[in-house]
C-alpha cells in the first residue's frame, strides 16, 4: 500500500562545501541500504533501486540519494555525512558491496568478527581504523565488535534504522548512545554481549544530563532493545541509557553485573520477560543523579517489571530496587537462587508526591531466604498494595515503615509464607497500619497475626479513628 505519510528525518550532515546543518524530507516508506566501499565504484545500472532510496557509505560516512535516469540506471546524490561519525575516507576498496534490504542496520555490516579480537590482534594499524570507524575514538587496543556496534548505533541514530544482530559480541568499552538521539531499536534475536575486561562501564549508555533542563529534553526519547543478553563483571551495567519515556526492555538476559538494567527518569517503561542473573542489583527504577534532579522532578514513575526474573548467587543486594517512583508494579515475577539482602527495595525518599506501589502474583524462593525480608518498604503517605504472592523458605515477608505521615499496606491473597527463624512475617518500623484480607497459610488465622509482628507494637484496630500502627484483618468468620 502506498504510504500517504512523511517524516522529517532531522540529520546532522557536514556537508564539505559549507558545514551547514540541512533538513532532508524523505518519504516514510524510503529504503535503506549500507555499501562498504569507495563511491566510486557505486553501481549506476540495475532495477534493484528506486527513486529517494538512501544509501549509507560505511567507507566514507556519508549520505546518498538514488537518483533514477532510466528503468535500469540510477545517479548516486550526496546529501551530507554522519556528523556523529565524522567524515573522511581512504583505505583500500574492492568490489562494491551494498548490503540490506533497506530495513535495518547491523554491526555486521560495520564489520563485527563475532570474537574477543582487537585491532592490533587482526594486524589493523590507527590509519585504517580512522579510515573505517572514523570519529568514534577507537584505537588498536579496541575491540572490534565494540568499534562495529558503536558505528551501528551512530548510523541508527542518525537514521531511526533499526539494528539487527545476532550470536556473540565482544565489547571494552561502553556502546555510547548520544543524548540527542530519540529514537534506538535493537532486535537482539538472542544475540550475546560479552565485556573483556573488569573496567567499571555500562555496555548501553547514554551520557548524564548536564542538568535537568537538558533531561527533559532527553525524556523524549524511546528506545526498544528486543532480546539483547548480556553477561559482565561485578562493577559494570548493562543498560544505563538515562531519561525517556515508554522505553521497553523485553527478554534480555544479564549476567554477572552489579546493576541489569538501571533506569533514571524512565518514564512509564515496560521491563518483559527479562533475567537477571548473578546480579548483585537485577532492575532498579531510580531517579536522576545530576544537577537539579530531584525525587519529584527525574523518576521512573509507572514502570512496570512484568514476568522477570532474579536468580541470586551467594547474597545479592536487591532483585528489584524502586526509588522515588510512584505508580510502579512488580507483576508475576520471580525472585530465586542463594540468597539475597532484599527481595524488593521500595524507598520513597520522603518524596511528597510518591504515593503508591504495587506487587502482585511474585514468587521469593531463595533458598538462604532473605538477610532483611522479602519487600522492604519506606514511604511518605501512602498506599501499598501487595497480592498474591508466595514464598517457600524462611523469611520475612514485609518490612515496611513510614518517612512521614500513614502509611497503608493492604497485604491480601498471600497464598503460602514461611515465617522467619524467629517465627515473624512483618517487621513494622512504624507509622503502618496494615489491612490483612483473605490470606492464607501463616496469615489465615485472626488469632495469629499478633505473633507474626516485630519491630514497633500494633494492635488490631476495633474502631473508627484507632490511629496507627494497627492491623485489620478480614477473612473468613471460621477464622476469627
């Protein structure tokens, strides 16, 4: 179907006649393909081209333009170069290849070897790296798996290409992401991003804001990594990629990290079927780290963690962390392995305007339990709502206390706890009340929830105005 849509593709081009930044319309349904050799082997006859199609040069990062003359002849147009890549040529050139079906772009076809091999290890001098991945910073001592994903990303973000990729990669550096750029698509297809070395980096990264005005401009931006695993050292990340809003993640696995996926002002992102394993912090929703963030200007509010996975080794920090977020959900997910300080981490911050947290239908099964408890729970006026969930060893289910002003935890639907060595489930550390309906297993007698307690003393609640630290349980009159 003909498409009746046009999008303004907003491309930085150096043009070698004037330097000047210009705007080239291009029809939503214009192709794009990679060529790796000198223009001047361009080929200018053959059906395989149609009018407005682009082709990204890898040898000389620049931009063309097809041109037809005939059914069978095209000119090639050149409209500018990738000014995030830099410009500049030379090398060798062989016969001219055009790779892609015009859809996407690969590190492959930046040259990626799929192994842990440096410039210097393949016999490739500084010249031909300038030559071929000009600008962005690589040396002989680089990757290059990390030098090809980097172009990729540079030409995607140009662009709006997707990236297509697949088997082992091998990286030493971060795989940087420019803050200008909104719009990043990674179809991973289970592909795997291996780090070299113990340096501490984020394999996807964005660099931090300058201040908060230049993150709300950087919030624009949604990205989509698909299937992208990732395996690390104890002080690297996997995904630090800053501000934006409606990001999604989906069945990425991380390995061995300190951090698996670290959101700061990641507004409203999906987290899927992703696996964090070995990781001393799976997923964390937190807030902006930079001058003039605050907790009430750069959260993650309305992230949700749907059908994720924790598996500890030894004693992790935290499977999932939420800080100064409102709005988030932790929703069938699963929270395994050794052991683990806490479960979920929830700290509001004292922020006035985080009100409300969710988990519903999640698992905690490590087998050394929990050092603290389960959830973990600081909030300044506000709602907790837990459901649904079960847990097999010894533990403590909740720990939950107030910053400021009440604090409600409706704890509902717990189908199976174990309570701790000491015999508790629920640690109040103050300004909670706790409304207890239709749970099971240690939860289902009324006349045993006073046992279940420690930390600051509750009472059941009797009565309108009873105050707080109560409890209110609702279940079943054969309970009572």
């Amino acid at each position: 179907m003909k498409q009746k849509k046009y999008l303004l593709i907003i491309l930085t081009l150096a043009f070698a006649t004037d330097a000047l930044a210009q705007t080239q319309k291009v029809k939503a349904r214009s192709r794009y393909f990679t060529a790796t050799q000198s223009m001047s082997n361009a080929p200018t006859f053959g059906s395989k081209f149609v009018e407005g199609d682009i082709l990204i040069n890898l040898f000389d990062s620049s931009f063309y333009t097809c041109q037809k003359t005939g059914t069978f002849t095209q000119n090639w147009n050149k409209i500018g170069t990738l000014g995030s890549t830099g410009g500049g040529g030379g090398g060798n050139t062989y016969n001219y290849n055009i790779s892609g079906n015009g859809l996407y772009i690969s590190p492959d076809s930046c040259g990626a070897v799929h192994a842990a091999t440096t410039f210097a290890a393949a016999g490739k001098n500084q010249t031909y790296i300038d030559s071929i991945y000009p600008g962005i910073g690589a040396t002989t001592t680089d990757m290059i798996d990390w030098a090809a994903w980097q172009k990729a990303i540079n030409i995607a973000s140009a662009t709006g290409l997707p990236v297509w990729c697949y088997g082992n990669y091998y990286v030493n550096k971060p795989i940087t992401i420019a803050k200008t750029a909104l719009n990043i698509v990674v179809y991973g297809n289970n592909c795997l991003i291996s780090t070299t070395n113990s340096n501490r980096f984020s394999v996807f990264y964005r660099p931090t804001p300058t201040d908060n005005t230049e993150a709300n401009t950087m919030v624009e931006a949604k990205y989509v990594f698909r299937n992208v695993n990732i395996s690390g050292g104890p002080s690297q990340c996997g995904f630090d990629v800053g501000p934006g809003y409606g990001q999604w993640f989906e069945g990425c696995h991380l390995t061995g990290l300190a951090k698996g996926i670290w959101l700061k002002f990641g507004l409203n992102t999906m987290v899927q079927n992703c696996y964090a394993l070995a990781c001393d912090s799976g997923f964390i929703a937190d807030y902006g780290n930079w001058p003039g963030a605050s907790t009430s200007n750069s959260q993650s509010n309305h992230t949700k963690f749907y059908g994720c996975q924790i598996h500890t080794s030894d004693t992790a920090a935290v499977g999932f962390g939420v800080y100064a977020a409102s709005g988030v959900q932790i929703n069938s997910c699963i929270i395994e392995g050794d052991g683990i300080i806490n479960g979920i981490d929830f700290d509001g911050k004292n922020a006035t305007v985080v009100k409300d947290f969710t988990v519903t239908g999640t698992h905690f099964e490590c087998a050394s339990g929990a050092t603290n408890a389960f959830i973990k729970l600081r909030m300044r006026e506000g709602i907790a709502t837990i459901n649904t969930v079960f847990g097999q060893y010894p533990a403590l289910l909740l720990d939950a206390g107030s910053q400021s002003g009440d604090v409600f935890v409706h704890l509902e639907k717990v189908v199976g706890w174990v309570a701790n060595g000491s015999g508790k489930a629920i640690n109040n550390a103050g300004g909670v009340n706790y409304i207890l309906e239709n749970n099971a297993s240690i939860l289902i007698d009324k006349a045993g929830i006073p046992a279940l307690f420690t930390g600051t003393a509750v009472s059941e609640c009797t009565s309108a105005g009873c105050g707080l630290n109560k409890w209110f349980w609702k279940g079943l009159p054969s309970f009572q």
